[in-house]
C-alpha cells in the first residue's frame, strides 16, 4: 500500500487528488495539509461529501509529512514549492509537483515568466516533465516529476506525432485554446462569477500566458531546434474542460487518412489517448471527469495547414489525473489504476 500525502487541499487540484486517490486501490491517504500554520480541521468541514473518510487536514508540518507518507503531491500555488521540496527529497519520499517551479529547465526564464526568484535551481535538472505518453521511461525512476500545466497537455500530445514523423514546420504555429473557469483556481472562479455573466472572452492575449514558455520548451525539445508559438488563452462558460485548435503548416503532401492512422500507431497501447477517425472532432464533453484526452485532425488543403483538436478535462488529465498516472508509473503500476 503507498502512502500518500496531499498538500494543498482546498483548491481544485487538490480536492480532485482527494477524490481520485480515495477510491484508488492501492494507496491510502495519510497526511492531508493546507498550505499555511492554523487549527487541525475536519475534512468533513472543508468537503462534506468526503465525511465517509474520517480524515483530518493538518496545518503544513513537513516533519508528520516525511514520516506518514511515501509519495506527497504538491497542489500548491508557484514558487510555494521551493520551501518543501528539499526537505521531502532529501527525507527519500516520491514528490510530484503539480505547479509550475520545476516545469521550466531555465530559472532565469522562469523567473522572467513568474516574477518570483527561483530558490530550488539545484533540483531542476531532477525533475522530470511528467507526460507520460512522451517520457514514461524516464518517470520510473523519478524521485521528482514536474507535472505538466493543463493546456501544454493538449498542446503537446496533439502535436507530438507530427512533429516525430516530421509532417510540420517548427515555425509559424498558431495554438487558440478555451478553459472552464476552474482553470483559474477559486479565487478565480469567484472574480467570474462576481463580476460578470457567465460569457466567452480571452485573455492574457499577446503573448502573455505563463504556459508559453512550457510549451516552447517541450516543442523545442521535439523539433531540436528554439520554437516561437502564437497562443490566445480564452475562458468558456463552463466549470471544467479544455479544448486546443493548433494550427500547423504540413511539410508533407499527405492524406488526412494517413495522418489519423500515424497518430493512431504512435498512441498504440497508450490508454488515455483517444485517436478519433477522419472527420470526427473531440468535444468537452466526453472528456470530463475522466483522464483521457482526445485528439482528432484534419487538412485545411486552401492552407497547405494541419489542424490538431485536442481536449481533455483541465483538472484530470491536465492536472491532478495526470499526477496519479505518474504516481502509479513510479511505483511500478498498471498506469490506469484508480483512473478507469
């Protein structure tokens, strides 16, 4: 049985570690910690659909960490991180961090990005990058897993197979993607609902999302070679849910059919990838709530562009979900345990 410990309860991802991770077999949760000092509370009082459990959430205490658990995720905000991170590490324990502090293998661009200095640079080159369709080999042996942020997750398995059999230019990618509201965390959601109707708008427009340089990163990592993106977050009108258009040029004279059937080999055993067939396009909702991210493409021929559809749920598979697969690939498990 692995113990395991979540910090960082009372936000999204950490309420949907709770709920994966108490129905999944193979582990029992220990040590439950907010972020701060404060009074021992009942889980019941945070969740009260969680009162079957019987647990309690303990004020942040890294000693009772270290030695209630053998694997502790992080559903902290960024650079939050830095502060338990060397303690867990050097204590032996399995960490799997599900912000953004050890995504980015250059601290000076992470602190550009984030604005915050980045006080764990001795255990960056540790961290693996938790996608696990891309680097499974890699998270067996890892003691830290940088979790992937939720839309480089579509972003990245979308494109992956063609970018592997070289079908598309590194240059000139266009990435539109659209995020329910807990994307943004409760505080938020609450900003949304209290300010405006429930609408359609994006933001951090020009270039300014926190992500970019994540998915610039992995794609220059895949191409080779530096890659630039143009990517315009947008926020929908739903709870949760993610859905990605990129928009490639083709180097390749190929078929549509061709494609759907490259990108169903290079997923081939892979359980949480869904290839749709030609002409088929994945939607939000058959996604949510479950760790699968579905991809479907086709060919603009006036364009000469590959157009990737990609989604998934933001807080599963691009989040939290993606957190226990790597956790079960850790510990030598069946990656779907407690996620089908």
């Amino acid at each position: 049985m692995i113990n395991a410990g979540i910090i960082g309860i009372t936000g999204y991802t950490g309420e949907e570690l709770l709920r994966i991770l108490s129905k999944h077999k193979d582990v029992k949760i220990t040590v439950l910690a907010g972020r701060a000092t404060g009074t021992v509370r009942e889980l019941k009082d945070i969740y009260p659909k969680y009162a079957d459990l019987n647990l309690k959430v303990y004020p942040l205490n890294i000693e009772q960490i270290k030695n209630e658990t053998d694997v502790v995720f992080l559903a902290l905000p960024h650079a939050v991180a830095f502060e338990v991170v060397p303690s867990l590490l050097q204590a032996g324990k399995k960490v799997i961090d599900l912000s953004a502090d050890f995504r980015i293998k250059d601290p000076d661009t992470y602190e550009k990005w984030y604005n915050v200095k980045h006080t764990g640079k001795e255990y960056i080159k540790d961290a693996v990058y938790g996608l696990v369709e891309l680097n499974e080999d890699k998270i067996k042996n890892a003691k830290l897993i940088a979790n992937p942020g939720c839309y480089p997750t579509t972003i990245l398995l979308g494109t992956a197979p063609a970018i592997k059999n070289g079908l598309i230019k590194s240059d000139g990618i266009i990435i539109d993607s659209k995020s329910g509201v807990s994307g943004s965390g409760r505080k938020g959601v609450k900003a949304y609902y209290e300010t405006e109707s429930p609408t359609a708008r994006a933001y951090k427009v020009g270039g300014k999302h926190r992500h970019i340089p994540e998915i610039e990163q992995e794609l220059s990592g895949m191409f080779g070679k530096s890659v630039t993106i143009t990517f315009t977050p947008q926020i929908i009108p739903t709870e949760r849910g993610m859905l990605s258009c990129i928009y490639t040029d083709l180097i390749k004279d190929v078929k549509v059919s061709d494609i759907v059937e490259m990108y169903k080999n290079f997923y081939k055993g892979r359980n949480f990838v869904r290839v749709l067939d030609e002409g088929k396009f994945p939607s939000i909702k058959n996604v949510v709530y479950t760790n699968f991210c579905e991809i479907g493409v086709a060919i603009d021929e006036r364009t000469n562009k590959l157009i990737i559809v990609s989604a998934q749920d933001n807080l599963v598979k691009g989040a939290s979900g993606q957190a226990v697969q790597n956790m079960n690939i850790m510990f030598g498990l069946d990656e779907t345990v407690g996620l089908i």
